[in-house]
C-alpha cells in the first residue's frame, strides 16, 4: 500500500539522515522538503530570519500535493519537513488520508550540539531556539503521529520506525 510519510521535527533533528536511511527499508522515494522551498524562503532563513505562517503557506500545500501524487500512484514516498505546528500538519493532512508523521524528538542541547557541527546552506544555528518556541509537539488526538527518540544511533531510529510497523 501506498503512503506519503512526513519525518518532521526541528532542524537538526536528523529529518534528511533519517529519511534517507529509511527510504530503502520501506521501498519509498525520500525527498528532501528544503528543497521545495521557494528561494524568498531560503534567503530570508539564510540571513537568519524565521519564516512566518505566511512564508510557510505554499511550501506546506506543495509538500501535500508531492505526497498526495505519489500516494495516488501507487508509490510510497518519504518527505523531510519540520511540520513543527499542528495547523502545519492539518494542512499536509488535506486529501491525504493514508499519510503518517514520524516526530524524530530530541532535547536542545542534543540537537545543537548535533547542528553546532554541520554546516548547512540556509539553516544558523541561531534559528534552533525559534524552532523549539515554534514547535507544537504532536498531542493524543494526533493519532496518524509516530514519536521517536533521536537520542540513539541512526540505525536505531530506523529500526524503532520499522518495528512500529504504522508505515507498512
């Protein structure tokens, strides 16, 4: 069966490692959400800037389409977003019945010192505490939401999402 997927959680999180890791294990397409940014998006986070709702509004409605294309044709796909508000998630829910969130949850300081570490193209370190006050962790009535600890190896993480066996 089909399914579009979403790793979500702050930058840093391990979405892109993750996903990518995943990808082969559930025979799925991984795309990488920040590569759907529109370039007003990767300049005003580039120069340190936190997106707004509004910023974020075409980028969340073309990761729903991506997904909602591939589900329909019968291919599983896998896309890294931070998804890091509930209106977010709703919004990547819209026609998207068979889809599932993956929380990769991991505490401040595990993650910057994770990012403190990496050099991204449009993603300072200094955006990771307007992150965290952003995020909106995954509650109860989210049901269609797997939690999983990123304080563990990459291929334990892997395994925890598989095992759960929500996906497959």
């Amino acid at each position: 069966m089909a399914r579009f997927i979403v790793l979500m959680g702050v930058s840093g999180s391990g979405k892109t490692v993750i996903g990518k890791a995943l990808a082969p294990k559930l025979n799925a397409e991984f795309i990488d959400g920040d590569n759907l940014h529109a370039q007003r998006n990767v300049d005003k986070m580039a120069a340190g800037i936190p997106l707004t709702d509004e910023d974020r509004s075409d980028w969340l409605n073309l990761i729903a389409k991506v997904g909602h294309d591939h589900a329909a044709h019968g291919t599983t796909c896998i896309i890294a977003c931070s998804a890091l508000k509930k209106k977010y998630r709703d919004i990547l829910r819209t026609e998207n019945p068979s889809m599932r969130f993956i929380y990769l949850k991991g505490s401040y300081d595990l993650i910057y010192s994770r990012i403190s570490k990496r050099s991204h193209q449009y993603m300072p370190t200094s955006l990771l505490e307007s992150q965290f006050n952003t995020l909106e962790e995954p509650q109860a009535d989210e049901d269609d939401v797997f939690t999983v600890s990123i304080d563990q190896e990459i291929s334990g993480v892997v395994d925890d999402v598989v095992k759960a066996d929500l996906i497959l």
